[in-house]
C-alpha cells in the first residue's frame, strides 16, 4: 500500500511532468501546492535557521514591513483552485492572531497542513485544528501538522536557543494524538521535522524512538540547507541559484551511516513511517554531509507544482527571486508570468542549479 507521502510525490511528479513536457514556454497548470510563509518572527532562535535571523537584522536596520492581512490572505486563497493543497509556516505561524481564523477559511474548500516548531499553540488551538481534520486523504480539512524537533531534552533547549522549549513541544504532540485518540481519528497526520545537523547526527536514533513512543505518523529528517536565498529571506544575491552553498565542516561518517540505518531498518515494520528530504538513498545524505554531492543525480520540478508566498505578498519558487506581488496582480498573472516562465525554461534547461544543494524538495534520480 502507497504512503500518503508517496502518493503525493507521485502525483506532484505527474501533475508538473505534463505542462513541463509539453508546453515548452514555461507555462504550467494552476499551482498544486501553495505554502503561505505568514510570519518570518519566532519565538525560538535556532541556531541553524537564517528566517528568524534575516528578521533581526531587518528590525536592527530599522526596516519595517507589513504582513499580509487576514483579508489579503483570504482573497489569495479565494483565487485558487479547490484541488490546492494549502500549507501554513513561517517562521512561526502561531505568532500570527489571525491563524485560526485562516485555518477555519482555508479548510472549507482545501486540504490543508500547518508547520509549527510547537511551543505556543494551546490546547483550544490543537482540539480545533484535529476537529477540522480531514475525513479522508482526499476531503477537505486539516491533513497534516508538521512539528519541528532538533533533540531530546536540554540538548533540543540549546539548540533552539529557549530553555522550556522541548517540554511545551513534547506537550503539544502528546495533545495532538490524544485530541486524535478521542476522535478514533487517523488525521492530522503528525509529522516530526528533523533538521539533520552536527549538533544532533549522533542522536537521531534517540529522535527516531521518542516519535515511535508518541506513535506520531512521520519522521521528517532533513538535510541542513545552508542556501540563505530561500523564499524571501536574504532577498538581494540575482545570483544565487548559481552559487552552492557553504561547505560542511565533515562529521563523524560512519556514526552517521550507523543512525541513518538504524532509521531505515526499523521504520520497516513500525508504524512511524521515515521519509528523508529530498528522497534519496542514505549513502547520497552520508556524502552531502561530506560535501560530496553529486547535483547531476537530482533534478527539480517544483516550479511547475509549488508556489511559495512570503508575509508580505512576494510569490517565490524557492530561491528568494520575485515573480510578483499578490498585492499588485493575481495569482493566475503570478504563476504563469513572465519571471515564472523565464524561470521555468532556465531549470528545465540545466535540471537543478548548483544553488539548489541541500534544498529538501529536489528529487534524487540516480
């Protein structure tokens, strides 16, 4: 039986396969996927993270700007088709008021997911986002929550920057999958998000069993993308796509190879399922980190599935390069624009970019 996110990679794939294939100047179907940055603020301070550190050096040069309304984000929405599958993040999506208001809008015509680092939704917000879940993989609804975790313990405290944080996350996991015990509810799938760094390789196993002892949905583990060009953060580098991101300091390989294996064998037949982003063998995550990724092995069809929209109206397709402002023009105007479709040549011409090293949504080809 097909996963949920198996299923989902296979119909982006084929869903951006068919306008990238057949219409050869860069226009595409309406976008599958819409990811609404609400917020680059945080309530946490993760050291591996450039959103909410590009936010403080913005408020440090004095620069303000203002958010999308509730009203603007509800007229976006209204612009999309009804098949759009809708995800809420940030920074940190909670710190807006507004979120509950977007999520009851949003699910009444779309499946939607909510990526938060789990620290300050309360246990009103989690009973009314499981209530609004969808009854099906295909219905309307909340989908999936995504919720962010580097460590276990003091160790996750230091790495976030906020002592506290590791309880009131573990809080918010065990709310959700009671909210869901009490519904006999298999939805919102909860999904850990792992960010695999050298502050936490030598304890993904510990991760792994504490997702297994919440018998939460998913483990996310992640490679660390170091590319400070993403959806509207460090907006002035014209050239990022071309520049590959800083090299790692090399780790402990074989320590490394131990956990990541010990992740594949056992998700086998447990129920928390493990997925690695971008999908790729475990050797290929082992050389990233040994800076020693091959970028002819991946390719990239995002542009043509996922539209990333920043807090204050910019549409991105990854790298923090603008196609417009949903302030200034419609979403239909945006996505099959002119910057879209320059872009979209451009990739499909060279594949990925050697920018694009580390990005979790490139898929592996061998």
């Amino acid at each position: 039986m097909l996963s949920v996110s198996r299923l989902y990679q296979l119909l982006t794939h084929a869903y951006a396969a068919i306008p990238e294939h057949l219409f050869r100047g860069g226009y595409s179907f309406p976008p599958l996927r819409v990811a609404f940055i609400l917020t680059h603020r945080c309530n946490l301070q993760c050291r591996f993270c450039m959103v909410w550190s590009s936010y403080q050096k913005e408020r440090k040069k004095g620069i303000k700007r203002q958010e999308l309304s509730l009203e603007e984000i509800k007229g976006v929405i209204d612009q999309l088709p009804g098949y759009s599958v809708i995800t809420f993040t940030g920074g940190e999506p909670f710190l807006r008021r507004e979120l509950m208001e977007i999520v009851r809008y949003s699910t009444k015509k779309h499946r939607c997911h909510i990526v938060t680092n789990g620290t300050i939704c309360n246990e009103e917000e989690i009973e009314e986002i499981t209530a609004r879940r969808v009854s099906s993989i295909l219905g309307k609804g909340v989908l999936s929550v995504g919720i962010s975790i580097e460590a276990v313990g003091e160790v996750h405290d230091k790495i976030v920057g906020i002592p506290g944080s590791f309880d009131k996350t573990l809080r918010t996991i065990k709310t959700f999958q009671q909210e869901k015990s009490k519904r006999g509810s298999r939805y919102p799938l909860i999904d850990l998000k792992i960010t695999i760094g050298d502050y936490n390789f030598s304890s993904l196993r510990e991760l792994y069993d504490l997702a297994l002892d919440f018998k939460v949905d998913l483990c996310s583990f992640q490679v660390l993308n170091t590319q400070s060009s993403s959806y509207g953060i460090e907006d002035n580098n014209p050239l990022a796509h071309l520049t590959p991101p800083k090299p790692f300091t090399p780790i402990n390989s074989d320590l490394l190879q131990e956990q990541l294996r010990y992740l594949a064998e056992r998700s086998v037949k447990a129920f928390t399922k493990v997925r690695f982003n971008p999908n790729m063998p475990l050797a290929e995550v082992v050389n990233y980190y040994l800076n020693r990724v091959e970028l002819s092995k991946f390719s990239c069809h995002t542009p043509w599935h996922t539209m990333h929209i920043g807090p204050y109206g910019e549409v991105y397709p990854c790298f923090s390069y603008s196609m417009g402002n949903v302030r200034k023009k419609k979403i239909s105007e945006i996505w099959n624009g002119k910057n879209y479709k320059r872009f979209r040549k451009e990739l499909r011409k060279e594949g990925v970019f050697p920018g694009c090293a580390g990005c979790c949504i490139m898929e592996y080809k061998g």
